[in-house]
C-alpha cells in the first residue's frame, strides 16, 4: 500500500519560482507538485499538499510552532508521514521546537527547504524535497524507518534538534556536529539505524504542549562585555530563563561582579543553563574554576545541545509551569535526544 504524506508549505526559498509575467520570484502552488515534478509519481507515496500563507522564515514565531504541531496532531492517524517546507534561517529553530512540542511521536516529521529558489535550474529543492518525502514515507516490517523530528538538507538526514544552520552560500546548510546523521544519501538511502530513535511497542497515545513561554535571552558573553551590559540583561522583567552562551567547555568570568549578577538571576528563580560557543563538543563545568563557579551558582550544563535546542527547549519546559527543580532536572537530562548524556 502507498504512504500517505501530509506536505505542508509554510514558506522560504525552496517555494519561490520565476513569475513568467514579471519575471520576479514569487511563492509556487504546491498543489500543482506533481507537474511540477512528474518524477514524484514514481515514489511509492500519495502526497496531500496544505500550504500556509508563505512566510520568510525570519517571520516565524512560536504561533506558527504551535499551528503546525495542531495540524500533526490532529491529521496524524490520517497520514504515515509529515514533510514541512520551512525557510532555512530558522528551520533548526522550528524543527528542535516541534520535536519537544510533540510527545511519542512514532511516524516520521521531516523538515526540509533550500538556498537556492525551486524555480532556479541549479536549484538543490528539487532533491530536498523529493528525498524528504521518500524518507517520510519509509517503512520496514509495517514501521516508519525514522520516527523522528528530522530535518533532510543535501544528501543527510539530521535529528532536527542537533542542527545548527551553518552556512549561508553553502548548499550543505546545516551540520549536526554532536551526533551522527540519522542517513547518508547517495545512490542509495543509507538509514543509520543504531542512531534512530525507535518508539516503544505500545506507546501512548500523541500529545502536542502549546503552551510555550517566551520570556527568555541568549546572552552570549565575549572578553570586554561590560558587568553593567549583563546586568542590565538579566534584570528585564519577566524572564524566566537564561540561555547563557559561554566558552569552550562551559567557562565564564569569575570576576566578581560577573558571578554575583548570575547568582542574583539565579536567587531570583530564573532557570540558567549553560551552553558553549563552540559549534562542536560539551559543556564540561567542573574541568576549570572558571566553569566549576558557574556550577557552585545553581547553572544547569546543557552539555552538547545546540542553541536552538537549548532555547526551544527552555521554552517547552517553562511553558509546563511546573515545580522549579522538575524544571531544572529536565533542563539537564535528554528529553528527546537533545543532548549525549
Ligand atoms: N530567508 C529565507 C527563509 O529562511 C532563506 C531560505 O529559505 O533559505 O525563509
């Protein structure tokens, strides 16, 4: 029998094509994929198309989360697969989101885009999207072969809250620098089993949160940051947490006034976890005392999560509004595969 895909357009380059009137680009009509695309017929798939007013992905905003989340949720037992068109700029961002957001998910979510426009001779969206949606529909023994959050970019199949966009010229946009790509694409799908998360026998049923707190900073430190420029960061009101960007292994300043504004957002309940600026590699807070003061203050180690993650994250737990030290345990252990323990 065929899969049944769901493809939802929600905007970015890959949806853009030459206006044969005006010669300027302009969002294409999914619905008419297959012409445009005859060779998807090829694939053992039926593919339902629902395309969202087309946004740059610079625009999206945690309501655009939450919709697509409700179309899932509520389209699931219709489809064996969902691929999502997003913009590349903030696809990592909307995919780790999407992947904290639903819970036991056991059908493939595979997010894909491109750099350069669908209506482009040289595009690479061709590809994108016709691997993603072979992806999203297979199966072996009856069962999805990647029942993931994903995202599908050139040749590889990440987990989508690994991801970090990386380039902006290079077709190969995005990198999972701390875990090993989900499949290799080449002549042949190449799935990296062992890596693939596998849902139990008997999950239970989906279930998406929609609520998600958006009172939260990326503060990135750098050699020089005034005191008064942090301080004045972490005293806006209502945020609730901090995604503190650090070096290397996990280190800030020890100077005074740097570990005492931390200590004070901390005292005032503001969850703070600690991740690094380094594309590659884990927080490790107890190698340095420039790590272990953070640790003695109460920061969470986000270990090896990404930015993207670290802050969709932050946002799907604070949006819980549980205990705070439920919060805090989850905020340091892996959820959905987020981080290497
Ligand atoms: N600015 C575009 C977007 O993110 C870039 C892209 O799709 O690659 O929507």
């Amino acid at each position: 029998m065929k899969a049944s895909i769901l493809l939802i357009y929600t905007g970015g380059t890959i949806g853009m094509k030459n206006n044969p009137e005006t010669g300027a680009l302009s969002p294409f009509d999914f619905n008419g994929i297959y012409d445009e695309f005859p060779s998807l017929r090829k694939l053992d798939v039926d593919i339902e198309v629902l395309s969202f007013d087309p946004i740059d992905s610079s625009n999206v905003t945690p309501e655009l989360w939450v919709k697509l989340a409700r179309i899932i949720r509520d389209r699931y037992d219709s489809f064996d697969g969902f691929v999502v068109l997003h913009g590349t700029d903030t696809m990592a961002y909307t995919a780790s989101a999407l992947s904290f957001m639903i819970e036991n998910l056991g059908k493939p979510v595979v997010f894909t885009g491109s750099q350069i426009p669908i209506g482009v001779l040289r595009t690479d969206g061709r590809e994108n999207l016709i691997t993603a949606v072979e992806i999203a529909g297979a199966k072996q023994d009856g069962r999805a072969v990647v029942p993931e959050v994903c995202i599908y970019f050139q040749n590889r199949l990440f987990r989508a809250n690994r991801t970090t966009k990386h380039s902006a010229e290079q077709l190969n946009a995005f990198r999972s620098d701390n875990y090993p790509a989900l499949a290799e694409v080449g002549v042949n799908i190449h799935y990296n089993a062992p890596f693939i998360h596998r849902p139990e026998d008997r999950p239970d049923p989906l279930c998406i949160s929609t609520h998600l707190e958006t009172g939260i900073e990326i503060v990135k430190i750098f050699p020089g940051m005034r005191p008064a420029t942090l301080e004045s960061m972490l005293a806006v009101p209502d945020i609730r947490g901090i995604v503190l960007e650090t070096y290397g292994s996990g280190n800030a300043p020890t100077a005074d006034r740097f570990v005492r504004c931390i200590g004070d957002a901390l005292s005032r309940g503001l969850l703070v976890v600690n991740v690094t600026q380094c594309p590659g590699g884990s927080v490790s807070m107890n190698l340095y005392e420039t790590g272990k003061c953070l640790q003695r203050a109460g920061v969470v180690s986000g270990r090896d999560i990404t930015t993207e993650a670290a802050v969709t994250k932050m946002m799907y737990l604070l949006g819980q509004n549980r205990d705070p030290e439920w919060t805090r345990e989850m905020m340091g252990v892996s959820i959905r595969g987020e981080m290497t323990l």
